[in-house]
C-alpha cells in the first residue's frame, strides 16, 4: 500500500543514519561496502553494465559528492565529502506516487522500501524524490534504493556488531552513525541534539529521518608564510626589479633569440 | 527532464483521442452527431479509441516490467498515476457501450446520450489525471505549477476539436461552428501556454546547491567532485538540459508553425468553400499534432528537478 502508515499506526521508532560532514574523509569505503552487500541480499543483485568499459551504468544505493566552500574569510577553501543516500522520509511523496504499492514504509521502523516483485520500473517515485536516492536497475527493470540494510540490522544470523548497516560498519572515519531517531535518549539523537544535526532541504515537506551534522568551525589561523605564493617567487629572483632579476631577464632575451 | 519518446506520444496521442472522444459524446447528446451513421461511428470512435489505445500500450514501452503494468491499478487512493491508469480503462467502459449501440443502430435513444455524457466525464477525468502526475510532482519547479493540468485538458480539448471538425466535414456535415469552436480552444490553450511560460521564465531560482547540501551556512558552494565518473540514472534521467536558445527557437516553432498555423488553416478552412475546406482543415490537423509534440518535448526538456543541485548546478 503506497499510502503513507497513519500517525497510530507508526511504532514511533524512526531507523535511520547521522552523518558527520566533519570527520568524512570522502574515501567511498561506504559506497563500495554498500554495493557489496546489496548484490546478495535484498532486491539482489546489484548489477553494473559495462563495468569496465568506456561508459559504465549501474545503481548504487549510495553516492559520495565532494564540495568545495569558499568561506570568504581569507582562509583557503574548505573541502567537504558529503555522502548522499535515501534519507527514509517520514513524508515520502516517493511512495505516495507509486502507482502499484511495490514502494512503501513500514510502520514498525520507518524504513522506506521497494518490492522488487511488484515494481512495473514506471520510474514515478526516482521523479518525486528531491535528494536523488532512488537509482533505477536497467539490467532488472525494478527501482532500487537504499533497504538501510534491513537484511542485516535484524538478522540474528550476524554477529551483534554487524547488525548495522553495511556502511556504516565500513566507514574507517566513524563518520556514521546508526540508530532510531525517534527515540530522543538514543545515542545517533543526542549526537544530533549536540552538534546541531540538519535535515537536507527541509522546504521540501518530506521530513527526512536521516541527518547531517556540520562541519565544525575551523581553528583561525595564520598561513604559514612559506605558503605564500610571491616570496616563494621572489626567494628565485623573478620580478622583483633588482640588478639580478634584471640580470636574469637579459639573459632570457639574449638565449631566446 | 530526459523528454521520453514514448510519454511524448503517449500524452499527445491519448490526448487528442480522449478530446475527440469527449466531443463525440457531448456531440451525441446534443444531437449534433448522426446516429444512424454506423460508418461515421467505426471511423470517428475508431480513431478516437485507437489514438487512446495506441497512446496507452506506447506508455508501457517505457516501464522496466510491463508485463506487471495491471498493479497499476490498485493505488488510486493515493498515487495520480494510478488513478489516471483506472480513469482510462473505466472509459472504455461506457465509450465501448457507446460505440455498440451506434453500430447497433439505436437511433439517438435517452440511454445512447447518457453513454456519450458519460464517456465525455471519464475523458475529461482522464486528461485531468494525466496532467496531475506532473503536476503533483513539488521536485520540478516548472511542473508542480497550477497551469499544468489545465494546459494538457485545453490541448486535449484543441486536438480533439480539430479532430471533430476534419470528420464532420469529411461525411459532409461539417458546419462553421465546429471550427470556430476548435479555434476557440486553440486560443485558449496558447494563452494558457503563454501565461506558463512567462511564469516558469519569471519564477526565482531561489533554492541553491547551498541550501541543498545545507553547507551554504559555511559560504559559497561548488561541485569539488562528482561522486562517479560517468553519468548514473539520476543524472541521464533527470539531468536533461536544452539550451536556452533552442528552447526559445522551439517555443515560437511551436506557437508560429504550431499553433497559429493551425489557427490559419482553421480561418482559411472558415473562408474558402467546397473542397477547400477540407485540404485546410488536413493541414490544420498536422500543424495541431506538430503544436503538441513540441509543446510536450518542451514540456519535459524545460523541466529542471531539484536533485541536479547535488550535482553542481548552482540554482534551480
């Protein structure tokens, strides 16, 4: 059923992740950990065309975008890693639009996920979503997307420690953080509650469970003075008017002729 | 927007049959259409039915599951594309009883004009649902706007109309309101797409790749990197862009070539006599079809989806 869980219906437990923009280090061990996994478990495989060819094409749940923000403030240009995957709406128009019922939430944990039996890959909900997480599969027809590993976080199979996301269980930074964001006392919560975790464009209505925690604000500071472009020019005597550069330019003339 | 060839077709072609279809009905219960003409019947409903139906099956072209295309049917409490699926399917239901009992010679009885009506309704219901899976859509600045599905009725109500004058005249019954009615809608569905496109050009691109990625509290925002190397399905899907010339080349083609040369055609169609009439009324039905086609490329190839913001593109 594409329409949304009522309010009485919902358990109140939002899964989801928090991901810290200010120890990402932008290395896709995320991305990869994540293809990895999901082609052998849910909506499997997660197949790529051409994947060593000229032109690849292929769905992946997860997708890391680098920034670079000028901060206009006399100190060099921040770099920011900022990975992107579906952020399990509370109001997810992705799933009011589905003309089949093959895209739904769950009431009991929030999770948003596609029925790959019943997707027909009309492509609707990847046209709903603002945040580019829904990435179609050509070589199955079938829409995918991020399942927040819901073939791992339940599955007692695993060890306790691997019952999180596979991306986050790969991040090397500890840049992400998983946990049930309706639950104010919840560890990935109060994270939020202190660093000032944000939702990604929040005009857009659909409510983002997942958040971002900013970069934190940088040290001020001086640049090293040996950074700085023209003494390093002038340490080799170009165009500084003295007799040597003068010296210099001469000879250049002369050896160009 | 990627402008899909098939959705093109689709919405152009079940466009102008679900106007001809509506005018058919209307035109039944108003007596203006005969009765007792079965072979009127089979090419005017069969043209009709047959834009719909081939419009319909080319929608499924572009599905990753055809073959699944009947669970489209189940979500209408919430999804516009699925209501637009059972819309079109219940029309066939009292425009097939309509087209029996033509062909089965009732001569204009109260049930046979309350069939028309009826097919009329499921049309109009139809088109409305059409343009409302665009409409609904609050990613696209140039869609999720009020004009949208009142410019797909207004253009399927054009074609349509178009449609019904060239078959009247073509069985000899053509009179001089059913052009100047299909003018009338002609007009009416280029001020609408006037109006539109002044909108969407004045409207301000005030969301930026700032406000996207939320780190415009830090400064100014540029793409370092894009996350692959080559083009994923978000970009070749929703990453389609038209350069601004050409899409304002192809606006006045369409208004110029399209629309007022349809309207001329219709004029000249008005003025001349005879067998004029006809050839005017033929050249008035492609400049139509050209018209909408362009219009619906543009349509979808002028749309700009908010999530390209993510992608380096600095305002949408």
């Amino acid at each position: 059923m594409t329409s949304l869980p009522t309010a009485e219906e919902r358990s109140g437990k939002k899964l989801g992740l928090v991901i810290d923009l200010d120890t990402c280090v932008g290395c896709h061990a995320c991305a990869v950990s994540c293809k990895e996994w999901n082609t052998q478990g849910y909506s499997a495989p997660l197949t790529d065309v051409n994947a060593y060819g000229s032109d690849p094409v292929g769905a992946w749940l997860n997708r890391i975008h680098s920034y670079e923000v000028d901060t206009e403030d006399g100190q060099p240009n921040r770099t920011v890693h900022f990975p992107r995957s579906c952020l399990h709406c509370e109001e997810p128009a992705c799933v009011t639009v589905c003309p089949t019922g093959a895209s739904y939430k769950r009431a009991e944990d929030g999770i948003v996920l596609v029925n790959p039996e019943t997707c027909i890959g009309c492509k609707l909900c990847s046209w709903a979503c603002p945040y580019g997480a829904r990435e179609y599969d050509p070589s199955h027809g079938v829409m995918k997307k991020c399942t927040l590993c819901v073939d791992r976080i339940y599955n007692e199979h695993l060890e306790p420690e691997d019952r999180q996301p596979a991306c986050v269980r790969a991040c090397p930074a500890g840049a992400r953080h998983y946990g049930d964001l309706g639950d104010p006392d919840s560890a990935v919560s109060k994270l939020v509650a202190e660093r000032g975790g944000y939702d990604l464009l929040p005009q857009s209505g659909y409510k983002p469970v997942n958040k971002y925690l900013p970069p934190r604000p940088r040290r001020t500071g001086t640049q090293p003075e040996a950074a700085k472009a023209p003494k390093a020019l002038e340490a080799l005597g170009a165009g500084d008017g003295s007799l040597a550069d003068q010296f210099f330019k001469w000879a250049d003339k002369v050896l160009t002729r | 927007m990627h402008p899909a060839y098939s959705v093109i077709f689709f919405t152009t072609a079940s466009g102008a049959g679900y106007g001809l279809l509506a005018m058919l009905g209307l035109g039944a219960a108003f007596g203006v259409v005969f009765p007792q003409s079965i072979w009127f019947c089979l090419v005017a409903l069969g043209l009709s039915l047959g834009l719909i139906t081939l419009g319909l099956l080319s929608s499924t072209f572009h599905l990753g599951h055809p073959e699944r295309a009947w669970r489209a049917f189940s979500q209408w409490r919430s999804s516009w594309l699925s209501r637009e699926g059972v819309a079109a399917v219940a029309t066939y239901v009292p425009a097939g009883l309509f087209g029996l009992l033509w062909l089965g010679g009732f001569d204009g009885g109260p049930v046979w004009k309350l069939l028309g009506v009826l097919s009329a309704v499921a049309a109009t219901i139809t088109v409305w649902c059409t343009g409302m899976i665009y409409g609904c859509l609050t990613t696209i600045r140039q869609w999720n706007n009020p004009l949208v599905a009142p410019i797909y009725m207004a253009l399927s109500a054009a074609t349509g109309l178009v449609l019904f004058a060239l078959l009247m005249q073509g069985f000899g019954a053509g009179q001089s309101w059913h052009v100047v009615l299909a003018i009338a809608a002609l007009v009416v569905a280029a001020a609408l797409k006037l109006i539109y496109w002044r909108g969407i050009d004045q409207a301000p691109r005030d969301l930026t790749i700032g406000d996207a990625t939320g780190l415009g509290r830090l400064g100014t925002v540029r793409q370092f990197e894009a996350p692959h190397t080559q083009s994923n399905f978000v970009q070749r899907e929703m990453g389609f862009k038209v350069a601004r010339k050409h899409a304002s080349k192809l606006r006045r083609l369409c208004l110029l070539v399209g629309f007022a040369g349809c309207l001329a055609a219709c004029v000249l169609a008005l003025l001349l006599p005879g067998a004029g009439t006809m050839v005017f009324l033929v050249i008035a039905t492609a400049a139509a079809g050209f018209a909408v086609v362009v219009e619906r490329w543009l349509f979808f190839a002028e749309a700009e989806h908010v999530v390209n913001l993510f992608y380096g593109t600095e305002r949408a």
